[in-house]
C-alpha cells in the first residue's frame, strides 16, 4: 500500500509528515516499511503505530512520546526534539542520537543495533543558552550497544543494565563513576574522567585503551586490552589487577604505578621507564621492546622473553633471571646485572659497561678491550648466541 489513509495498516513509503496535510496520525496505521521524518510537522503523537523499517527523524518535531512504537529498523534521530518518553519502543536497528534532547528515561529500551550519541556537540559554556544537554541520567534497561557510545557532556551517571559496547566507548568529560554491569568494550576505550573511579564488570577491551586523565585507583575485572594502552596521567593507578594480556604497546612511562598484578603478556613493546614497579611479577612475554631504564626494578620476575631490545640501564637488577631470549639488541650498561641468569639467545648487539663481564659468573673475558668494543674472545657458560657485537 503506497497512499496514506486512516484505513491504513501498512506503508511501504517514504514518509514526511511535514509535507502532508494530515492533521493527526492514522488511527490504523501500525507499521511503516521504509523511513519516517516528522520534521516540523503539527503531528504530536504516533498514534497505534508498533514498527518502523527504515530510519525516523524527530528533529524539531511536537511529538512527545512514542507511544506504542516497540521497534525501529533504522535509526532513531532525537536530536533537537521535544520526545520525552520512548513509550513502549525495545529495539532499534542501528543509530541513535540523543544529543540535546528531551529523553530523560530510556524506558523500555533493551537494545541498540549501531551507535549510541548521548553527549552534546560541544561543552556548554556561561552565556550559551542554544545549547540544551540531554537531562538522561541512566540507561535503566538497555543491555546493549552494537556500535560506537559517546558519554562526554551527559548528565548520564549510571549505565544501568548495560553489559556489551561493540564498538567504541567515549568516557572522556562523562559523570559516569562506574561501568556496573557493562562487560565488554569491542573496540577503543576512553577513560579521561575524574568521575569514573571504578571499572565495574569489565573485562574485554576489544583494542586500544586509554586511561589518560582518569581517577582508576585499579582496573578492577578488566583481564584483557586487544589494543595498546596507554596509562600516563593516570596519575591514581597504583595496579594493573587482574589484567592478563595487552594486544599491542603498553606504556605507563612516569605513572606511580607499583605493580603489573596478573599481567602476563604484551604482543608489542612495553615502556616502564621511570617507574616505581620493582619486579615484573608473572609478566613472562613482551613481543617488542621492553623498556625498564632508571626504573626501581630489582628483577625481572618470571620473564623469559622478549622478542625486541631490553634496556636495564639505571636500575638495581642483578641478575636476568628466567629470561632466556632477547630478540634484538640487550643493554646492561650501568645496570646491577651480574649474572645472566637463564640467558640463551642475544639477537643483535650486546651493551655493558667497562670491566662488567669480567665481574661474572660463567663469563671469560681472554683478549684486550678498546674504549667502544670487546675485541677479545669472550666465553659464556650459558649463553649460545650473540647476532651482533659486545660493546663497552
């Protein structure tokens, strides 16, 4: 059926209530095929309508409530409209944009297909009055986001039953002071709010994390980042907890963090120069570069390799432990390390101070040494390879 009339039930058009002269809805219309736009229309209210197939669009429209409307196939653009109530709706497809909107309860909501905008364009500053944040306080019901969620500039607090993100979640300038029952985040991860101060259920990043600027005393669940993270100024954080793997880099380079909890692996690099962690704890693979220069480390823990360089440089280690490769180049220089430990494998070149080989044990120095490289013969009872040259 393509003409609109109070005998309707079903129409499979586009809709623009804004160019029609109806004066109130179709009392017998309950579903619509394709895409609705309300626009500023006299419409107030959506009548028995149950369905949408397509996308509906309330921008600057009179209507207030969505009534018995349970589905939207597309999505649901409230930016700017006077709709306060969702009524009955539980699913919508794809998109939602709640930006500057009347909403102050999602209702009935259980789910939402695409992305989630609650947050306003832009802070609202003294003198701004064209700006109308949404006065949404919780999520109450929705379980789930399909895409992207953006929380900055909300007066969003509490996430409700909200327990999956597929895509991005945007904390940064948001009130919310705890994830609750949100359980997984599928892509990246904002947490730059002094509000949130707790991770709730969390436990899967999906990729990149960033913690910058947030109050996190510790992660909480969390027990994977498929991405890199990044935790300076994350000046709370004094543990990683029960994080077990980081996907890619991992940097908390000047942070007062004092352990890595359960961390056991980071598939890049890993930068904990200057920090105040003293041992790698369980922490057993770092597939690139793992940096620990002027850090108070005293041992490596239970690491045994790393598929980049490792720097030492500064710090009272003594011996390498259970390590037993290190893909590329080694660095002891003007480190503690007397004994190297397990040790079996050196990719590139090997760097250490003036007369320190001659201070371990296992290793002969036989020859003379120039100001730059160890141009003797030089044995190690542990070691089979070095890829590159010993340099002082």
């Amino acid at each position: 059926m393509s003409e609109l009339s109070n005998k309707s039930v079903v129409f499979t058009g586009f809709l623009d209530f804004k160019k029609l002269r109806t004066k109130g809805f179709p009392r017998a219309l309950r579903h619509i095929a394709d895409s609705i736009w309300f626009g500023d229309s006299t419409m107030t209210n959506l009548g028995n309508l149950e369905s949408i197939g397509g996308d509906v669009y309330f921008y600057d429209s009179k209507v207030e409530s969505l009534g018995k409307l349970r589905v939207v196939r597309g999505s649901l653009n409230l930016d700017r409209s006077q709709v306060a109530d969702l009524g009955a709706l539980e699913v919508i497809g794809t998109d939602a944009d709640f930006r500057e909107s009347q909403m102050v309860s999602t209702g009935k909501l259980r789910v939402i297909g695409g992305d989630a905008i609650f947050g306003i364009r832009e802070p609202v500053r003294p003198g701004n009055n064209s700006i109308k944040p949404c006065s949404l306080e919780t999520l109450g019901n929705l379980e789930s986001i399909g895409g992207d969620a953006k929380f900055g500039y909300t007066s969003i607090a509490d996430l409700g039953k909200l327990r999956t993100i597929g895509g991005n979640a945007n904390f940064t300038c948001a009130r919310v002071t705890s994830l609750g029952n949100l359980e997984s985040i599928g892509g990246d991860a904002k947490f730059g709010s002094y509000a949130l101060a707790d991770l709730g259920q969390l436990s899967i990043i999906g990729d990149n994390a960033d913690f910058a600027g947030s109050a996190l005393v510790t992660l909480g669940n969390l027990k994977r980042i498929g991405g890199s993270a990044n935790f300076r100024d994350a000046n709370y954080l004094i543990s990683l907890g029960n994080l077990e793997s980081i996907g890619r880099h991992a940097n908390l380079n000047y942070t007062n963090v004092l352990n890595l909890g359960e961390l056991r692996s980071v598939g890049l690099g890993l930068d904990l120069g200057k920090t105040k962690i003293s041992s790698l704890d369980k922490l057993e693979d770092v597939g690139g570069d793992l940096d620990l220069s002027d850090s108070e480390a005293t041992d490596l823990g239970s690491l045994r390799k790393v598929g980049g360089s490792l720097k030492l440089g500064g710090t009272k280690v003594t011996s390498l432990g259970k390590l037993e490769q290190v893909g590329m180049d080694l660095s002891i220089r003007d480190s503690g390390v007397t004994d190297l430990g397990a040790l079996r494998v050196i990719g590139r070149d090997f760097y250490v101070s003036p007369g320190q080989l001659e201070k371990m044990s296992g290793v002969e120095v036989v020859g003379e040494n120039d100001e730059s490289t160890v141009v003797g013969t030089v044995r190690f009872s542990g070691l089979e390879r070095i890829g590159g040259n010993i340099y002082n």
